[in-house]
C-alpha cells in the first residue's frame, strides 16, 4: 500500500513503504507501478469529492500516510476525521482549522507529539490518540472543555496534565498500558467522569479525595502495584464495578469492606489474596482465585 501527500501544486504524489529496488521481472514491476498510479487516484477521486460535497466525515485510515493532504485544513465542515493506522510522525497541524471538529482519532502512529495548540479545538467531544509514542499528553488538553471521551492507550505516559481537571464534560477516561506512577490530585475534580481504565500501569495508590469522583461507576486498576484496595475508593456511592487483577494485594480487611458493600463486583483475583474468609458469607460480590472472567465487565474493545 503507497504513501500519500500533496505538494504546493496540489497533486498527489506516492511512495511506497520501502523504497523501489531493481527487479529483473519488468512484468511485475510495471504492475506494481500501475497499482500505486491507482491507490493515488482513488484517494485524490475519494478526498476531491469529500471536498466538493462539504462532507462532515473523513476517513483516511489504514492508508499508510505520512503526512496529512494540506488541503484538509479547507475541509472546515469536517465534524469527524479518523487517521488512525497510518504513519505520521510529525505533528498534524493541519487538523487545527477544523474548528467544528467533534471526533478526532489518530491511533496506530508514530506520533511523539500532539499539534501545539490542540486547545483551540474547542467542540471536540472524542479525542483518541493511542497507540503513538507520546510519552506526555500536552498541558492544552485541559482547553479542551466539551471532551466525553478521553482515550490515550499504550502512549509511553509517564503522568497526566494537572489540567485534565478542567475536563468538567468528561465521562470516560482510557490510559491504559502506560507508565503512570501516580496521579495528579487535580483529576478528583473530574464531576463528571463514569468510566476510567487505568490498567497496566505503575500505580500503589489513589489521590486521598478520589471519592469525590461522584458519578463514577467503573474503575479497572488491574495490573498495577497496589497492596490492598484503596481506602479513597470507599464509600463512593456510585461506584458499581472496581477491578484489580493482578495486583499484589494479600488481605482485604472487614472495615474496608464496609465502605464497598455498595459494589456490583469487586474482582480481586490474580491477586496473593486467594482464600475467602469463613464469615465473609453473603460477599459473593468479592471475586477471588485464578479464574479469568473471557469479558471484563463494562471494559471496551482493546485498541
């Protein structure tokens, strides 16, 4: 599959993947090259009719891109743009004119850098940047006031923004698969947060005000470093569901369990912890032992 771009003349030009080496079959090369000249029209005949038809979606994923087509940032109507699967290294800043823009996915590159001034997308409710070597998330995330979704899978984080707590319309939350030691004591303030996968991190504790997190149901804290269930976690009164496989938590104690009664389920197993006390009838809800549930509960497909 080529490689896409345009120049200042507004064609398209194409490269594949490696570069071309002498073949002794000139058959087979000059059907690759016919196959290329093909790929390049389809996609300038697919992005010159999304142009002329004010289209409100693109989707150039799975194309192996390098750099976005300029032109893009004169598709102002664009309302969701999908370039995941690609391989852009270098920041898009062509996306920062699409000012009515509401989703935005860019899983599966090689991005190390968001586009500085991110902020200024000020209706993008759905931002995905997974899977890109990011290491940070950028301090502009928190301009981003009408995001719901929030999804940074396997980024390299080390950390989150202290500005993440202007997210005031955010309800899920995925950070999963990174390298985060601790949380910002800022994200407490996230009202309206329902849902938030932190698994496969570095993590043994949560900010002390977690339980200000009132409207949160769905917590996944497996695959960290915690040694008992957090005490910030008790008492959440919306609290539904709260994993923590593959910790290394030894014992739950009774008064912790008082503060947890309100739970649907606590999945604790995978954990030290593997014998159910004799007096803990009646707490089917607390799940222990080696058994892997095939689905994890309220948990979305792995990006």
């Amino acid at each position: 599959m080529p490689s896409f771009w345009l120049s200042g003349s507004g064609r398209f030009h194409g490269c594949t993947k490696t570069p071309l080496r002498k073949t002794k079959n000139l058959t087979a090369h000059t059907d690759k090259s016919e196959k290329i000249t093909m790929a390049i029209k389809e996609v300038e005949t697919f992005l010159l009719e999304a142009l002329y038809k004010q289209s409100e979606s693109l989707n150039l994923s799975h194309r192996q891109l390098l750099v976005l087509p300029p032109f893009i940032s004169q598709m102002i109507d664009l309302r969701r743009l999908y370039v995941n699967d690609n391989q852009l290294v270098l920041p898009p800043t062509e996306v920062l004119s699409l000012k009515n823009l509401e989703e935005l996915i860019l899983d599966q590159n090689q991005l190390t850098l968001l586009p500085s001034g991110i902020g200024c997308l000020s209706r993008l409710t759905y931002l995905s940047v997974s899977h890109n070597p990011l290491c940070v998330l950028p301090e502009e995330i928190g301009e981003l006031g009408e995001l719901r979704e929030l999804w940074a899978v396997n980024c390299h984080l080390i950390s989150l923004p202290s500005s993440i707590c202007n997210l005031q319309k955010l309800q899920k939350l995925g950070v999963r698969k990174n390298r985060i030691a601790k949380l910002p004591s800022e994200c407490v303030h996230l009202s309206q947060l329902q849902w938030l996968n932190l698994a496969d991190n570095e993590l043994r504790e949560l900010p002390d005000e977690f339980l200000k997190l009132h409207a949160l149901a769905y917590i996944n804290l497996d695959g960290n470093k915690f040694e008992q269930v957090p005490a910030s976690i008790s008492d959440m009164e919306s609290l539904l569901v709260l994993s923590m496989q593959y910790n290394l938590i030894r014992s739950l104690p009774d008064d912790r369990i008082i503060g947890l009664t309100g739970l649907t389920k606590l999945d604790l197993r995978r954990n030290p912890l593997t014998v159910r006390p004799d007096h803990w009838k009646g707490l089917e809800f607390i799940l222990l032992g080696e058994t892997l549930d095939p689905v994890i509960c309220g948990d979305t497909p792995r990006r």
